[in-house]
C-alpha cells in the first residue's frame, strides 16, 4: 500500500498536477485485465479526443506558416503509439499501474501504456472540471509541457522521418507503384516483451526489422526501404 501510494504520488508530481478526487487516478490506471467494475477503457476513449483536440490547438497556434496537410501529419506524428508510450514511460506510468496491480501486473507494451496516458489525460480533465477548474485548459497544458518545444522547432516535413511509412507510401505511388505490403515473419520473446519481425516490400524491393510491437516494426523497416526505393527511382 505505501508503495503504491509514493508512486502515485510520484506521478502526480512529474504530472504538474494532483488529484482532488483519487478514485479518478486509480480508473485511469485499471487495466481491463484486472476484471473489476470500471476498468480504463471510457477514460482512454475520452483521452483520446483530448488529446487530439489539444494538440491541433497547439499546432494551429504555434505553426501558421503550415497548412492543413503538414499540420494533419505531425499531429499524427505526435499522437501515434511510440511518441505516448515514450511519454509514459517518462512519467514513470509503467510503476504507477504495476504498484496499482499487485496481484498480477496488467501488460507493460507499448499500446497499453498509451491507452493509460490518453485514459489519465481524461481523469485530469474530469477532475479539474469538478474542481472548479478549466479541464480543457488544464489538459492543454501538460500537452504543450510535452509537445511546444518540438512544434516550435519542428521544420515542415518533419513527418517525413518521423512517419516512415506514409513516406513510403507517397513515393510509391509518385512511381506508380502498388502501395507497399507488410509481412510478418515471425513474434518471439515473452508476452509481456514481445520482439516482431516484419517484411516490407514494394516495387520488388524489401526489407526487414525489428520492433516491440508490428507497428513498430513495420515502421522501421518501411525506414529502411525508403532509400532504397528512392536510389532505384529513375532521375
């Protein structure tokens, strides 16, 4: 129980924000595996609006010299899995669930942790409205104490490193080529870590890599392919 309570309020702490109302922290870190009345899953639905909203705010803001399809496409940068599941990993929401889940550690991948974040940023919301408080703006900021900086400095077609497999695609189709195929070949390790391996192929070219999850996976091997199917474009 003590542990539990010092790595909530751990948390809280490298959140900017403590929780009137603590039964709101606790649903937010309820995986649904631990089979109680009110897991996560409505939070992470909410969060998830949130979260989006927030951040096209952000880059509405910060970027007016972007039009809506590099806005469109960092947003989706900034949202997807990796880009969440690194900001939990940061807060250190692995060891706030595991300390909520004693009995049996609910999964630690990355989808998960990336549920719970989008599932906390609604308790924040929630529990900030019946304070008394702003919960949007209260959301708003800790996405921008996360985001601002790389909006700011991020150049316009930054997604394109950052989102491999779009990128991929669009060459392709400037080739007129099918769109690209991913494979998986194979799913190793335990369940809680599991290592995928997937092929992507276009054009009769291939490549393959490694990942914590298929969509990372196919995301680094779609990086991979990428100048390879950019040398083999006719000038």
């Amino acid at each position: 129980m003590a542990k539990r309570k010092d790595e909530l309020g751990e948390l809280e702490t490298r959140l900017g924000y403590r929780f009137s109302d603590p039964a709101l922290l606790q649903e937010a870190l309820t995986h649904t595996s631990a089979a109680r009345s009110r897991d996560n899953q409505r939070l992470e639905f909410l969060g998830d609006a949130l979260l989006n909203f927030s951040v096209a705010l952000l880059l509405h803001r910060e970027r007016p010299d972007w039009q809506e399809g590099p806005m469109s496409k960092f947003r989706g940068v900034l949202v997807r899995t990796d880009s969440l599941h690194q900001w939990a990993m940061d807060l250190g929401l692995d060891r706030a669930l595991a300390a909520t889940h004693p009995r049996k550690a609910p999964p630690m991948g990355p989808k998960p942790l990336a549920d719970a974040l989008e599932a906390l940023l609604a308790a924040i919301y929630l529990d900030a409205q019946a304070s008394g408080r702003d919960g949007a703006a209260t959301v708003q900021g800790a996405v921008e104490a996360r985001f601002l900086e790389p909006v700011r400095s991020a150049h316009p077609e930054a997604w394109t490193l950052l989102d491999p497999k779009t990128t991929l695609q669009e060459a392709a189709a400037r080739l007129g080529l099918p769109a690209p195929v991913y494979a998986q070949i194979s799913q190793s390790g335990p369940g809680h870590a599991p290592v995928f391996t997937v092929q992507a192929t276009v054009g009769g070219l291939s490549a393959e890599a490694c990942g914590p999850s298929r969509k990372r996976a196919e995301s680094d091997a779609a990086r991979q392919l990428l100048p390879q199917l950019t040398e083999s474009s006719p000038a």
